[in-house]
C-alpha cells in the first residue's frame, strides 16, 4: 500500500475548480432553460435574461468558491495527515 501524505494545496485547489465549473455549466444551463421557458411563458424578459447569464455567471462564482474551498480542505487534509495518517492507496504498474 502507498499512503498519501500530502497534498499540494495549490494543485488541489486548481482541480476543485474545474469541479467547480463544470458543475456551473450544467446548472447554468438548467437556470437557463428553465428562465427562458418561464420568462417566456409569463411574459417576463428580466427572467429569460437571467437564464441566458446565469451560462456565464454559474461557473464563475462556482469555480471560484470551489477553488477556496479545495484549498482549504488540502490544507486541512495535510493538518490530519500529519495526525492520523493519510490515505491508503493500491498501485499497480502495469506490464507492457
């Protein structure tokens, strides 16, 4: 077994946020669908124009607050590394 020790913070935090965008997409594109189908519905373009920016304005805050967060939990994963002992992975090389 291979015991994570620690983990870059910086790194982590990077990949968190592409969490984080990529899970904004898609919730912006549901916001949206469902602000211009509404909006349209009961005549309200305030509606419609928040699901068209809500493609552009869900990835953003959600990619940065998945950044600050990833960051603190690195960070907090190395606090209890150090404590308890890291993770337990299984590698295995693979034989060509």
């Amino acid at each position: 077994m291979t015991v994570i020790k620690s983990i870059d913070i910086i790194s982590w935090a990077k990949i968190h946020a592409l969490f984080g965008i990529v899970f904004g997409l898609i919730y912006g594109i549901i916001i949206c669908i469902l602000g211009a189908a509404l909006g349209a519905k009961f005549a309200m373009p305030g509606l419609t124009t928040f699901g068209l920016l809500s493609i552009i304005i869900f990835p953003i805050i959600w990619g940065i607050m998945s950044f600050i967060l990833g960051a603190i939990l690195a960070f907090l994963y190395n606090i209890f590394a150090g404590s308890v002992g890291g993770i337990e992975i299984e590698l295995v090389e693979k034989k060509a």
